[in-house]
C-alpha cells in the first residue's frame, strides 16, 4: 500500500491552504510561499484542475527543475 497526503488544510481562520508537491516536497511558488490559500474547500477540485492545466502545458517545469 502506498501512502497518499492530502494536499489541502483547514486553517484556523476558516480558509483552505492547497500544497502542490512534487514528489514528497511541496512546490514553492514564491519565496517562502508553498500554499494557494481558497476562500473554502469548494474550491480545491477547481484549482487543481488548473494546476494540472499548467503541469501540462509546461508552466511547472522551472519550479520542479528549481527544486528537484
């Protein structure tokens, strides 16, 4: 069996931090930033999907490369 983390939290405030990773490590889309912060977790399948979107197409491949 092969252990699968959620990529999404709820924080205290009420809001829902998605880590993208690569691999075991989170991706950091700015410097100290690794969470897309969502209003709710309604949000998360949508933004995913745009993630994906951008793995796809390429826009990813300098920040794997950067952290890999």
């Amino acid at each position: 069996a092969k252990r699968v983390k959620c990529w999404w939290t709820a924080s205290v405030d009420g809001k829902t931090n998605l880590v993208v990773r690569y691999g075991s490590k989170p991706l950091e889309f700015a410097k100290g930033k690794n969470a897309i912060e969502l209003a709710s977790e309604a949000e998360v399948a949508d933004v995913l999907a745009k993630v994906r979107e951008a793995a796809e197409i390429g826009e990813l491949d300098a920040l794997v490369e950067k952290q890999a």
